[in-house]
C-alpha cells in the first residue's frame, strides 16, 4: 500500500491524500487551496494524477478546502463515486454551485483587464456544470454502516464533531495475507461545543493520518466564549459601531448565531438586528434544520421546547445583492454576519470596505486565518488593507473569540488520539501549517507515537 501526500501538507488548506491499495486508487478529500491569489490559482489546477484513474473519492465533510475541487476531478475525466455522510452530500449540493459561481465570476472580472492588455483570457478552474455533473457522482451513507469501496477496502464513517456530516474516515484493509486499519480524522471537532455530538476518537488503527490545525494552541472555554462575544457587542454597541463577524456559511456562522440567540434570550447583549448576509449561508441553514439526527442532546431539547435554534425575532437571513448593499447604510449599531471566513472571497469583502476605516466599528475573528489570506493581515491588524484592488485604512478594533473554531486545539487533539489501545505503527499529520504541525508531531512522540511523519507536497511512503 502506498500513501501519496499532495494537499495540505505544511499547510492548512486543500486537503487531497491518495490511497494506493490492490491496484485500486482512492483519493481521501478533493479540496481547494486557498492563500495568495496567483498562487492558488496555480496550485488548484496542479493535480498530480490521471482523474479519470482515480477509483472513488472518499470525502471528509463538505468544507471547500476538503471538497472544492471535486468538480474540476470530474471535468478531468473522474467516473467514480463520492462517497461521503448524508447530510455532507447536500452540504455539496449547495457549496459546490457556489464555489463554481465564484470561479466563474472571478475569472470573468480578471479576463475584463486581461483583455484590455492584449493578454489571453483564463478559463475558470471548473464551471457550473462541471459542479452539476460532479454531484451526480455523490453518495450518502449513514455513520456506523460499513460499505465496500475498492477490492479489499471496506469503509465506515464515525462522527467526526467538527461541523454537519463530517466525518472520521475508518478503512479496513485486507492486502494480500495482511489486515491494515487506517483512520483519517478529517478535522476533528470538539467536545461541549453547540449543535454537534461530540467527536467519536478512534481505537484502532496501524496507519493514521490526522489534521494538526491547532497543533501548538490552546482555545477559550465554552464559559469564556459567551462571554467575551458578549463583550465584544456590548463594548461596540457603546460606541454606537457596527460589528462585522466574517465567518464560513457551514458550521461557524450557525454556531456565532446559535450563542447570539443565547445571549439575546438571557438579556446578556442589547436586542440588535443581526443579518447573516449570505444566500449560501441561508441554503446551508435549511440544510441544518434537515438533519437533526446530526445534533446533540442540548440542541434537541432546545428544539422540544419549539425554538429555532438559528432563528430569533430580531435575525434577518439576507440573500438579495440589494438588501446586502444596503446594510452599509444603517448607520446605527447593529452585527452582520457575512461569508467567506477568510475573507477571500464573498460579500465581506464589500462590509470590509465599509467597516474597517472607522473606528467605532469592530470585526471579530472566529475562526482560523490561513497565511497570506486577507484574513489573516486583518488578523495581523496591518494598518491598511487591499480590497479590490485599491488600499483602505484599518481603523476598526479586531477583536478574536478563538474558542468558536471547529477545529479541537493542542489538548483536544491529545486527549482525542489518546483512546488507541495500542499506539499507530504510522503517524502522518497534515492540514496544518508547518510550525503546528512539527509541534504537534513532537507532542505525540511524548505520548509515545512512535514513529510520526509531517509529509512535505508531493511525498509518497509505502507501508
């Protein structure tokens, strides 16, 4: 059996591990990369292998960085199945069109200078048919049902608690006279946190391959989430600002309106109109209310007791371009939720130009800021930012809630590979950056994995 590494290896995006097993080929995640532009638009269109020669894609969850560039595999020439939980298919139903949307659009806008200089115009990374034929390629399965993927591969998905549908990737493996187990955790979510079930950690395994995102950090308590978010609106209601809270429309933005409807209830934050300005994010949440055999016990009570859980009377789910433009003219306090997390992409970007030169305003990150994404220099409170093409001032407090990531930190992590009865012969960490997840490989070997590999791009290792 052969393992080939080829995204988010070193790096935290674009998730993509071949499986090579009995002359079959299986491809764990099919994800986008994102960071710097021209970069990304180079490496998404860098696959290493024939798609028409990989056998089945196994998908993680429904997150672009893991799923986003199936639908160029199935312009490629890819025939097999994507196999993945219920409630991840019709994530991709929604994601995969918009991502295409954007695709399309972006290149659309790039190709009116490319033509003005006399350069030949780009063709978008895939389409929107090429994300239509792809998800006619996709297959749910529940969690605990073994299926037969490959000659000598049978799969089962356990819930991974990291956002709806996703999952920890078990493969039984019989090659030759030989049994291999081999886990891929996806992203692995986290204990406590609102909607999900926890997190199931896996047992057994001769080969695990796991993410490394929060390698060396630790995050806030579920304790101090509510209460620093209801800081944060408080102290930008008290100067009459506007609070804009970038976040990816699955898992993150219904977990942000989730503690909202909360603090709201209990009188802990003023009752201020909350949009969530994202058609995808709005599709996504009806999504979520279709799929409650996802939720935990907390979220099913709240649901017995008739109330929405991502709906409250002062929310408004935003999906017209218009109605989104003319959030910019409220000028009294108010929170806008908007897409995408990194802030790459999406209506952020226009609330961005809006918000950020003036000081009463706040943006709040809740979630991980890949490098060079215009994220992470908000982050990084760069005195000026580039939206679309020209420089703004960064005037606006940022302020972090890290407790809100999907993602289990430093000690989560441990505590979740802590329940195998007998320690992986292989260990290989990825979707990380390369700090995390040397750090993190460090960890493990004090807790007696013995041999553990951070896979450079492009690295191929035989077990």
């Amino acid at each position: 059996m052969f393992l080939h590494f080829h995204g988010a290896a070193r790096t935290v995006t674009g998730s993509s591990h071949l499986v090579e097993v009995n002359g079959t080929r299986l491809l764990l995640d099919c994800g986008l990369f994102q960071g710097k532009r021209k970069l990304a638009f180079e490496r998404n269109r860098q696959v290493p292998w024939k798609s028409s020669e990989i056998h089945n894609v196994i998908l993680s969850h429904a997150h672009i960085d893991h799923s986003g560039n199936l639908p160029q595999l199935t312009r490629g020439g890819f025939q097999g199945r994507v196999i993945c939980t219920q409630a991840t298919r019709d994530l991709c139903e929604w994601m995969l069109r918009d991502s295409a949307h954007i695709q399309e659009k972006d290149v659309e806008y790039v190709n009116t200078k490319r033509r003005k200089s006399g350069q030949t115009p780009f063709e978008p990374l895939y389409t929107t048919k090429d994300a239509e034929d792809c998800l006619k390629l996709f297959e749910g399965i529940p969690y605990e049902h073994p299926v037969t993927v490959a000659p000598g591969v049978r799969l089962t998905f356990r819930d991974a608690g990291h956002m709806l549908g996703s999952a920890i990737v078990h493969l039984d493996i019989t090659e030759g006279q030989r049994s291999i187990q081999l886990v891929f955790t996806g992203d692995v979510g986290r204990e406590h946190m609102p909607i999900l079930r926890n997190p199931v950690p896996p047992t057994d395994a001769l080969v695990l391959i796991s993410e490394s995102t929060y390698g060396d950090r630790l995050h806030d308590r579920e304790d101090d989430i509510k209460g620093r978010l209801a800081e944060v609106v408080n102290q930008t209601t008290a100067r009459g600002g506007k609070l804009l809270i970038p976040a990816f429309s699955v898992g993150r933005t219904q977990n942000v309106v989730y503690f909202l409807n909360q603090l709201t209830h209990e009188g802990k934050i003023p009752s201020l109109p909350v949009f969530v300005d994202s058609p995808l994010s709005a599709n996504v949440t009806e999504v979520f209310r279709n799929h409650p055999e996802c939720y935990d016990s907390e979220t099913l009570k709240f649901l017995e007791q008739e109330r929405d859980p991502f709906g409250f009377s002062r929310l408004t789910y935003v999906r017209d371009a218009e109605a989104s433009k003319a959030l910019n003219a409220i000028t009294t306090p108010c929170i806008i939720i908007a897409a995408s997390g990194m802030m790459e992409a999406g209506r952020v970007i226009h609330h961005l130009k809006h918000i950020a030169p003036n000081p009463k305003n706040t943006i709040l990150i809740v979630g991980y800021m890949a490098e060079n994404t215009l994220g992470r220099r908000v982050e990084e409170r760069a005195p000026t930012i580039k939206l679309f093409g020209e420089e703004y001032p960064l005037k606006a407090a940022v302020c972090e809630v890290s407790g809100l990531s999907g993602h289990a930190d430093r000690d989560e992590l441990l505590k979740f590979l802590g329940h195998f009865r007998v320690k992986p012969d292989y260990t290989f960490l990825v979707h990380g950056e390369e700090v995390q997840s040397l750090s993190f490989a460090e960890r493990l070997r004090e807790h007696n994995f013995s041999r553990v590999e951070v896979p450079f791009p492009g690295q191929r290792f035989e077990i």
